[in-house]
C-alpha cells in the first residue's frame, strides 16, 4: 500500500515532536512542512526542500492526504483548514481556539465534505480525552467535568502553594523558565482554559456549548494568604474549568479559581499536570492525568490521531464514524448569578465587635447556611480577619452578602468545589 | 437501518447493568440472554421468553451479529466463544481469565473469521484502558505499566491502613460487605491482578506476555505492623501489577505488594478504585484512574465495545482495524530473580548488640546500599526491631541477604516501588 501523505503547518515545539514521532512509524510520509521563515536555524536537520513558507504548498498539493495544523489562533489557520478540507483533506489540529469560536462550522464543513477533522491534542495535551469520549464511553451519559486544563496557571498556583509566595513572583520565575508567555493573559485570566472547556464539553455532553456563555475568571487575584487558609480547612486553590448539564439540557460552563478539597485527585495535580475528571453514567466518576502541555506529550495525540486516519484511510467510504461530529442541538445556558456554590469569603472587618454576629445575619436573612466560621484574634487597630465558608447558595445570594458587608473588606470571594 | 443484535451469555451483576444501559441506546436489540436457571428470580422485568438456558441458542442463531460473553473461567466460556466466531459473531467479553490464559488462540480464530473480539470490560472496568492504548495511544512506545487492578485487594489494604485493622478482620468484614468472594483466594493471592496485567502488557508493549511467566504473590502475608513503619517511612503498601519490557524485549512482569511513596497518585487509590499509570514515549506518563468494578461501570466498557463495533457494522470488509491483535512475537520474560528494586525488610533481631553491623556488613559485602534503617529501642527481652530499606539490588541477592542473617527473623520482606 502507498504511503499515507502529510503536510505540517507550523513547525514550532510541537511540530518538532511530531516529525520526530512518526519517524518511527512505517507508512507515513511527510511531504511538506510550512514555517513562517525557512531559514531559521531548526534543532533538527531536515531533508533538502521540506520546508516551505507557503501553506498553500501544502493546502492545494494533490499528493498530500491530511493536513496537520500547528499554528493556533482563528485566522489564518480558518482559511488554511477550510480550504484544505474542500481541497479533500483529512484534518488533524491542536487548535483550542479555533474549535471554541468555530467548532459549529468546521465540523459542519468537515461533514459536507466527507472528512474527519481529529483534534486530541487541542485538550490536555497527552492525556487521552477526546478519543476516550467518543468511542469507549460512547455509552455513557455524560454530566459533569470538573478538569485542570492549563499547565501556566496550575503551575503558577502550585508553585505559590509550595512556597509561600506570592502570584506576581511567580509569575516572573514561570516567565523565566518558558512555563509562562511574555504576555501571560491568554492563561492567567483563563481563555485557554475556557477554549477548551468549551470543546470539552460540547463532545461529553453532545450538545454544543458557546464559547460566549463559558463564564472565566482568572487566577490573578489569587492572594498567597488564600491559599495558607484553604490549606487550614483541608483544600488546596486550583483554577478549575466545570461543566454540568441537568436532564433538561441546562448547561453550567465556566473557568475560575476553586478550593478543592485535598480528599480529592485534583487538588493533587501539581505544577504543569493536567487532569480531567468525568461524572456520568454508568460509569460514575473516572479521572485522567498526565501532561497537559509539551512536545512529545502533545505529539503523541497529534501522531495517535493521524495513526487513527491511517488504520480507515481508502478501507471505507465513511472513516471513523465514531469520530465525527454527531449533535445538532445547543445547549441552554446557565448565568453565573443562577447557579448554586460554596463560597470561602475573607472578610477584614474595621471592628472585631458584633462582626460575626453581622455576617451570621445578613447570610441567614438569605437562608445561606454557614459550614465553617474562622476569626483569629483581633489585631492591633482592632481589625478582625474572617474567614467563612458556606455551604450550597446561590450566587445572586451571595453577591447581595458582599455588598451588604458595608464596612467591611471582602478581600476573597472563591467558590468551593463539592 | 436494521437493528444489531445482541446475545448476552450470563446475567449476574454486569449482564444487568448492561442490559439496562442498552435500553437508552437506539439500534441495538437484545434477542436472547442465556443463564443456568431460567426460574431464578430477577431484580428487574424481562420480556417473555427472552432467556434462555440453552447458550447454543444464541451462538447458533443466525440472526445474532455479537456475542456478549459475561460468564468468566476458561470452560465452558472458550467452547462458546470459539463456536460463536466460527459462526461469525462478534465477541465481547469480560473475561479476564480467559484471555490471559487463551488469548493467543482466541485472537488468532477472530482473525481467521474476520471477527473482532473486544474485552475492555476485562481490564480495570471501567476505566477506559485498552482502547486508548490502541487507538490514541498508537503512537507510543509504551515501556512501563504500574497498576492496581483488583479492587478487593485495594479494599481490604486501604481499611488496614485506615483502621489499623488486621489482614483477617479486614477480610471478614470485605466477605460480608461483598467485596470479597467466600473464597478470597483468585484476588488476595493475586490471580485476578495476575490475569489483568498479562493482558494489559501484552496489549501496551504490542508482545504476547504469557501467564505462567508472571510472577504473583498476594497480600495474605502483609502485616498492619509493615503498613504502619511504611507509612512513617512516607509509603503505603499496596498490591501493584508491574509490568516493563526493555529494547531488547525483555518483559519483567509481575504482581506483588509494594511500598508506593506518597508522593504518587497510585498512593491515593483507595478503596475499590483501579488505576493505571503508562510510561512511555512520547507521552511521558500518564495515570487513568476510576472504579475497577461493579454492575454500572463495568456496563459502561461493555457497552463501548458493542458501540464500537455497531459504528462500523456492514459498513466495510475489516472492521475497526486498530482494535485488533497486531503482534506475532512473545517477550523474553526476565526472572524475578534477576530483577532489580528497592527492599523494605522488618527483622526481629535477638540480641540488640551488634546486630546493626551485622546487617550492614552482609548488605556492603553483596555491594547493596541501605537507604534507611531505624531501630527503635531494645525490648525488655534484648530483641531489637529493625527496618531497614535498601537502594536497588538484584533480587537474587537480597534472598542472599535474608538466609545470611542468621539468628535474625526476617518478618516481612517487601518491594518498594521506584
């Protein structure tokens, strides 16, 4: 049988792992490798001609069977991946982003055309999810993701956690050591890990999310103080992605930072791992970990999937049909202000006298009930640090409660993971 | 189109979860489900005349396509299971034993009849494992496997530790909770971890491992004493199925109790819950985790493979190609005498004087360094109580080790993992 044809577009640290990957494999050529600048110096030795700075030499190339798309961002790998896919080319992309703002419509195109559109490594690297999903719990009603999907953040969290310091000195040191972009806002506020939950989603619950109603909030106002009183009641801080569906087809999608309690797997998931916990049923709970980020982890899902196309390729007139997009409907959003959580409050009151007694009643005029009240001490001008932690309310609730704390600073207001 | 037929063999707790799970899933009809006892009373309705006593009444029946295999042993499931792939059925099955014991034949006969034979159920429950790695994963060389995979075990090992329980009392307690069978022996000697793990390496390092050179020792000889020094030492005793195969193909494969630091994920599995963690490359290592057993979770890999093969059932001339066997070559399987690791050793020595130097001496003479020792006090009768954890040694000479110390009782002599 002739060799299954690839052109790679971006050739940056994954690219790099995948072309070393597959050169272990028999089967698979790679025709063509489009970068930006041919001529700068590659870790690699590559053979004469492979690069080129026009995708189009990939995108319109007869010969070429799947195109791997390794550049991010919406445009221009829109144009590339459209275009290749009405050229008659099978995809294989690890772009987050893409898929969050237009999933709907590439996989529509992808189906009109009668191609597979694969994306493993879009969603926590290494770790096998989307396959996972698709095919051996096919069977399972999915409802609820709780996942670390971003390796900057978690590492940055860990690293505050482990040491005692504080998010802007981390920030710097991750920075220096390539685990954080110059720019970190596409991880530290939470989009790379909304694009993903996004998608994640949307393929568990096979009912389409929209990136527009992933609620996100970013781990920047995490104060190092937090996380030494989480610790004290049992938790750890970790910027957690949710998701959850009712019968109805509600759906509660969001990004932000969380206590978990350390009973659980993911307040475990230190530094760049990444983990991914799914409830459903029959199955009840599982959780997968491993390397959210990476050359060789995340070449492992990109050669994983082009190995998929190849076991299929020219053997039916319908590859992988498990694989493809099977839902129609969207999802109902959820706002955030409708949605029911536990809160950990730290509240510094100018007056430690009748403090408790206030916040006790403003939450029970609410019928929120406390699960735990921690005030240590009074300090020298009298102030008093609070910490409560509630149980289940609602968050409409609990924003009125910070607002009716007049008088009183609300430095932390972080939901509570069940 | 038509619907896929179904015949299940066996319905006792997982045939049950799956033919409840079956009932939301459109195109999929269960014509016969076989039993020993058509009369005994079930927990849910069934509609007339779809048992069976007679098994040949669904492997003859021209009209089914797959065969659900859920009876478990070696006879009579491999007389149905051949008979109904020479009559062109599909098999799914959840039997571990068999496969461990016959899968060479088994998977041979699938081949010949261009059947597919899928058994995800047969290994961790569950927990997502064997298509993962033979899909998604396709890409890696996977060298290393360290699991716990018998939920019983995990069971009665973590109420030891938790309780501070003794083997037996624990044990009882499992019997009437039904955790453990009346006769434990197929999961506390190790039989069950030893079927799995023959299986999972063969599948993962893509060479037939054999049974009978898996080596197997059980947790019957683990002392809550042992659980407590680990756990001061910074370990937990768990029953772990090793598996790892070097370039050569050399396969060291083997079930035992293990010292498992902390600091791993394997360390948190309590209870009834499995886990896997894979190394390999280029994924790095990854650990899948979730419940090894039970009615729904069991249900849930069954119900993925029949799923998997409904997906591409008429629809091409060799269905699901990744999913079937691909090796022909057997791994040179290494003793365990030759391996190498980490001991844990407790010794009851009978006179304190000396001893120390002694233990030291006999481990320097056979080049083995001591990680750790600690003697805590003498006791009134002048015996000394010592632990001593060694670094990596030949396991050939730490037996050495044990039959040199003389006038010592060597109490528990256990592999630390790495």
């Amino acid at each position: 049988m002739s060799n299954l044809k690839i052109g790679i577009i971006g050739f940056g640290t994954v690219g790099t792992g995948v072309y070393k990957t597959l050169a272990n494999h028999d089967g698979i050529e790679i025709l063509k490798i489009a970068v930006k600048n041919i001529n700068k110096p590659r870790s690699i030795k590559l053979p004469e001609g492979l690069l080129t700075d026009n995708p189009f030499e990939i995108i319109n190339n007869p010969d070429i069977d799947i195109v791997v798309e390794l550049i991010g961002g919406v445009e221009p790998a829109w144009e590339y991946i459209s275009t290749a896919i009405k050229n008659g080319k099978h995809i294989v992309t690890a772009n987050k982003e893409l898929l969050a703002k237009k999933g709907e419509e590439l996989f529509n195109l992808a189906e009109k055309y009668n191609r597979v559109c694969l994306y493993e490594a879009a969603i926590a690297g290494g770790i096998p999810i989307i396959m996972p999903i698709k095919t051996i719990l096919a069977g399972n009603n999915i409802t609820k993701i709780q996942a670390i999907l971003n390796g900057t953040t978690n590492y940055i969290l860990t690293k505050m956690d482990m040491d005692g310091a504080s998010y802007e000195d981390v920030l710097i040191e991750a920075q220096k050591l390539g685990y954080a972009e110059t720019d970190p806002t596409g991880d530290v506020e939470g989009f790379d890990a909304a694009y993903k939950i996004t998608t994640l989603a949307t393929i568990a619950f096979k009912k389409r999310i929209k990136l527009e109603n992933v609620y996100r909030e970013g781990i920047t106002k995490v104060r190092q103080k937090d996380m030494e009183q989480a610790n004290e009641f049992g938790y750890k801080i970790k910027l957690i992605a949710n998701a959850s569906i009712d019968e109805y087809g509600n759906a509660d999608v969001r990004v932000h930072p969380m206590l978990v309690s350390k009973n659980t797997t993911l307040a475990h998931i230190d530094y760049v791992t990444n983990a991914v916990e799914l409830t459903g049923h029959p199955i009840g709970s599982i959780v997968l970990s491993g390397p959210g980020a990476g050359e060789f982890p995340t070449a492992s899902s990109v050669v994983g999937d082009i190995l998929a196309i190849k076991a299929e390729f020219g053997k039916t007139d319908y590859m992988l049909p498990m694989m493809r997009c099977h839902h129609e409907t969207t999802a109902t959003p959820i706002k955030i202000e409708d949605t029911y959580n536990k809160y950990y409050i730290s509240i510094t009151a100018p007056n430690a006298i009748g403090v408790i007694a206030k916040i006790g009643t403003i939450c029970a005029s609410k019928n929120i009930s406390l699960a735990s009240v921690l005030q240590r001490g009074v300090s020298e001008n009298n102030t008093a640090d609070i910490i409560v932690i509630t149980e289940m309310c609602q968050e409409r609730l609990i924003k009125e409660v910070v607002n009716e704390l007049d008088n009183c600073t609300v430095n932390s207001l972080i939901r509570v993971a069940e």
